[in-house]
C-alpha cells in the first residue's frame, strides 16, 4: 500500500469503522445508564513520561459529542470546567449557568459531580494534610461541589482522593489523617443535608473511589475494601449516604478479581456508581477502553451486576490513547467503547438465561447424591463427576462471547 495522503486519512478511519459495522443507534445507547465524564475525552495524552497529543476540548463540545453519539449523562470534576481561581466567586456563577445551559441544547442531564483533589499545588502533601487551612480549602471545595452538583441536579458525587497518603512514614500519624478525610466527608455530607432540603431534592449518594498505587506514594485506603471499612469505621456521621465508586481497572491494578470486589460492595449495599474501563493486572492506571484487554472477564463482572439488577451508572472512565486522534477520540473512540460496553450487557443477559449453563448451576447447587457427612471418602465420590461442570460453565461463557452458542463456527 502507498502511504496515505493526510487529507484522505479521515476518510479512511471512516470507511473502515462503518466497514466494521455492529455499531448501535444513538437511541439505543441513550436507553443505558452510561455517564460521560468531561475529562475522559478531553484527556490530552499527558503523563508523566509524555507530551500531550492531542489538543483541549470545551464542555460545550464534550456535550455536543456526547449528544450526536448517544451518551445521555455527563459528569465532570470542578476544575474540569472552572478553573481553580474561579471557584467561589461570580465567575464561578456564570460558567455553571452555561453548563446548565449547554446541557439543555444538547439534551443531557448531569449525572455526577467530583473535586479534583489530586492535581493543583495545593495537594502537594494530599487533600487531608495536616495543615489546616489545606483542609478548610479542601473541606469549601467539596461542600461547593455539592452545591454545584444541586444546582446542575446531578444525583451522584464521586471522590477520588488522589495522593491520601504520604511519600515518606512517620511524617503524620495515619490514623490522624483518616480521621481529618472523614471531617471532609461528613461535611459534604451536612452541607448536602441542608442544600438538599432548600432545593427540595433528594441528598446526592456520595461515593468513593480507592486507587491502590497512584499517583506517587502509599495510599491510605488502597481498595474498595479498605473504603468499605473506612465508610463502617465509626467516623462517617451519615454512612447511609456513602458508599463506594468501585473502579473496574483499580480493582485489577492490586490483583484482585473485579467481580468478587464488587461482590463485597453488593452485600454491604455500597455498589452506589462504577468506572468501566480496562487494563492490565498489577500495572499502571492506562484506564483503557472496556473490553479491549479482559473481555470475558468483563463479561462476567457485568452477568453479576445484571443478577443483582445493579441501577448505578457505568461511568465511562477510561482514557483515549495517545494513537487516537481529536478526531478518532469521537470516531473511533467513544463510540466503539460504548457498543462494546452495550454487547457485553446484552451478552450477560443471554448467559443469565442460558440453559445449559442454569442447568449446570442448579446440579452443582444440588450436589451429589447418596453422601454420608462422617464418611470424607463418600463426600468426594457422590459429587465427583458433578464437578466438571465448572469447567463446562467456563467454556459456555467463552462460547456466549465468541457467539459459538449461535453456531458460529470454524469449518475447517
Ligand atoms: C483515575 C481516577 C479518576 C477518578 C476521577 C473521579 O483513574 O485517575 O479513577 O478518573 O475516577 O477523578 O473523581
Ligand atoms: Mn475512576
Ligand atoms: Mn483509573
């Protein structure tokens, strides 16, 4: 092949990615709890090894996106929108007006609010250091989040602590700084109380998201797990309105099987909202499209959450690659996530009512008959050849996502 003109490049993304086809409608997306973060698409490429490649994007635009694609929520941190020296004053008035304003043109609603507590200076030694006026900003920037939240009616306010923790031991005592991040939590939660009521809305569900190694050193709550003891500790003043943002690839990240992680925040009732994306196990926070490195494993994660009839959103947090394009981020990018998010949904519906595997289950949950409790050896043998099911459910599932169980074969 000759190397390909710049002009004709576009043109070819887009001949080859309707060549691909599978791809559903914009109503058909819209029909599913799939939120978009403004700072997933506007994510320029950065790192702390990389340039940026890609150039800054408005909320306008995000929405505008976000509107022709078929994503019917959108989410945003604080200073994704306003920057820092704006918050708190007229300024700050005037921008949520015209987010409010951008959303109703483009027919979205704000699902969530957040406060980026991890990147400004002023997080240097993390949101809840031991210098109080850190934490008096810190503790105004989350109440003005919930007030933000309000006004754009948004139902969700996510943290991600960013750095709570430290980068060398014995500078603070841990248990100091926990106790000064629960002091923030609860007075969101006391201003949302307030500000919930004047409004006359429901209080936002506030829900926290664990990340074990990111960005630089220890981490103080490492896991959805840890979140979860930190949220039944004692300290939270209304721990019925927090619960947890389990994040798919920070599950991954300290080795930990997704689904069963997010089976430990359904039985505490915790499973509030989720970040789908995809990655790889004990590295980096890539935050990869869904799908695109554990398939089937994706596809397990979500037979649960559609077992447990999970309501929250599937917040779309991953970033585009360097190798995608301003262009590619909404050709190629955003919406082949959301199909490939939208086929594995469907899928986990037809593994839930596939007959071979409920059959299988139902034996295995039966067990073996004829056993006698005080005699091991009979235990062993009456369910012996039932135990190959296991392994016969495992290779159903791979055949749901190949589509086998349709006859899709190789003639060979
Ligand atoms: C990450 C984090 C963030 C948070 C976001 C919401 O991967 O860096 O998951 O994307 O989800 O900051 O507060
Ligand atoms: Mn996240
Ligand atoms: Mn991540």
């Amino acid at each position: 092949m000759n190397p390909i003109p710049q002009d004709k490049q576009i043109a070819l993304v887009d001949r080859l990615i309707q060549a691909c086809g599978g791809a559903y409608s914009p109503e058909i997306r819209r029909r599913y709890f799939i939120t978009g973060p403004q700072w997933a698409p506007s994510y320029e490429g950065q790192a702390v090894f990389h340039a940026p490649v890609r150039s800054r994007i408005s909320f306008e635009k995000v929405m505008e996106e976000y509107s022709k694609i078929g994503v019917a929520y959108w989410c945003t941190h604080d200073t994704d929108v306003i920057p820092a020296r704006d918050l708190f004053t007229p300024r700050q008035d005037e921008i949520v007006q015209s987010i409010k304003d951008s959303l109703k043109k483009y027919g979205l609603q704000c699902s969530m609010v957040t406060t980026e507590t991890f990147h400004h200076p002023v997080w240097a030694a993390g949101p809840s250091a031991e210098s109080p006026s850190v934490r008096e900003y810190a503790r105004k920037r989350l109440i003005n989040t919930v007030a933000i939240g309000h006004e754009l009616e948004a139902r969700y306010c996510v943290y991600w602590p960013g750095m709570l923790g430290y980068y060398f031991q014995g500078v603070i005592d841990e248990t100091q700084t926990l106790r000064w991040f629960a002091e923030a939590i609860n007075a969101a939660c006391e201003a949302d109380i307030q500000i919930a009521a004047q409004k006359q809305r429901p209080p936002l569900k506030h829900a926290l998201e664990a990340k074990p190694f990111e960005p630089q050193a220890e981490i103080l709550l490492p896991t959805s797990d840890a979140m979860l003891a930190f949220i039944f500790s004692g300290l939270i003043t209304h721990p019925e309105m927090v619960g947890l943002n389990p994040e798919y690839l920070h599950e991954l990240m300290w080795g930990a099987a997704p689904r069963a992680a997010l089976a430990r925040a359904l039985i505490c009732g915790k499973l509030f909202h989720f970040d789908i994306n995809d990655g790889y196990r004990l590295k980096h926070d890539v935050d990869i499209a869904i799908g695109l490195v554990n398939p089937l494993d994706w596809l397990n994660v979500l037979v649960l959450l559609r077992s447990h009839d999970y309501q929250g959103p599937f917040n779309l947090d991953y970033k585009p690659p360097r190798t995608a394009s301003n262009y590619g981020v909404w050709a190629v990018s955003v919406p082949t996530m959301i199909d490939r998010f939208i086929t594995l949904w469907e899928m986990a519906g037809d593994v839930i009512s596939d007959p071979i595997i409920k059959e299988a289950t139902d034996a295995l949950k039966a067990g073996g008959a004829g056993a006698n409790p005080e005699d091991v050896d009979s235990v062993v043998n009456a369910n012996k050849e039932l135990l190959s099911l296991h392994e016969l459910v495992a290779h159903r599932i791979f055949q749901i996502l190949i589509g086998a169980h349709r006859g899709r074969i190789y003639a060979l």
